[in-house]
C-alpha cells in the first residue's frame, strides 16, 4: 500500500481509497471515495461541517457544497465532473427538488447522468438537506 497526499489516498493494487477527513469514515468504515478500475463511487456528501452545514438552513447552499465536496473527491481518485454518470439526491423536503435540480443542473447540465431524487425521512444530522452520491467511469 501506498499513501499519497496527506493520507488522503491509499492505493492497493486495484483499488484507491479516497478520504475526506470526516471522524465518520473510521467510526463507519467507509470511504469518500473507491476507484476500482476505470470506475469511481463517491459516498453520499453532505454540507456538514464542524459548526452546522454551510450554507445553514439553505438547500441551494447545501447542495453547491456537496457537489463541490464530490468533485473535489472525483478529482483526489482521478476523475472528474465529466466522467460522472450517475448521481443520486436524497433530499428531507422533496418541495425543494427545483433548486436542488438547479443546483444539480449548474454541475450537471451539459454532461446529463442519469440522475434519481428522493425524499427521506431524515439524513444523519437533522440539519441537513441534501445529501447526493455520484458514480463515474474515467475514460482513459
């Protein structure tokens, strides 16, 4: 195994493990992100951060910054925005899903993944909003 920039990237022979630094990914064992192959999953990323989410009780702000937080673990694992072929949002109020599309859209628009949206009954932190997975195949 190798270790890369900060421990933010181990490396195996065909697997690379991308984390974000949450407490969470040792207390659940998970991954912000696993590429196998040509093929990246990024976990579900939320706004949350040490004090509350960015953006607070604004969706558009939450999902901006989950979807920031997806393409910067697509860029650590070696993909992009582009090689994303699927996301799924999972929002706490499913009458917000047309800023959370628009938002989704700013990402999104002209690379058009197959996408889902879902209203849960909660996500980990009651004050989040939005939470959104993404799967990418690199072409390379």
């Amino acid at each position: 195994m190798s270790l890369v920039g900060e421990d933010r990237v181990t490396t195996s022979s065909e697997r690379k493990l991308v984390s974000g630094g949450s407490r969470f990914e040792s207390v659940f064992g998970y991954s912000r992100a696993v590429r196998v192959g040509p093929f990246v999953s990024v976990a579900g990323s939320t706004a949350m951060a040490a004090n509350g989410p960015v953006g607070g009780d604004d969706v558009l702000a939450q999902t901006r910054e989950a979807l920031r937080r997806i393409e910067a673990a697509l860029e650590d694992a070696g993909a992009s925005l582009q090689d994303v072929m699927r996301t799924r949002v999972f929002v706490t109020d499913i009458r917000e899903w047309e800023k959370v599309g628009q938002v989704h859209s700013e990402y999104f628009g002209h690379i058009r993944p197959a996408s889902t949206i879902v209203e849960v009954s909660a996500l980990v932190d009651p004050s989040l909003l939005v939470e959104i997975e993404a799967d990418a195949l690199v072409n390379e």
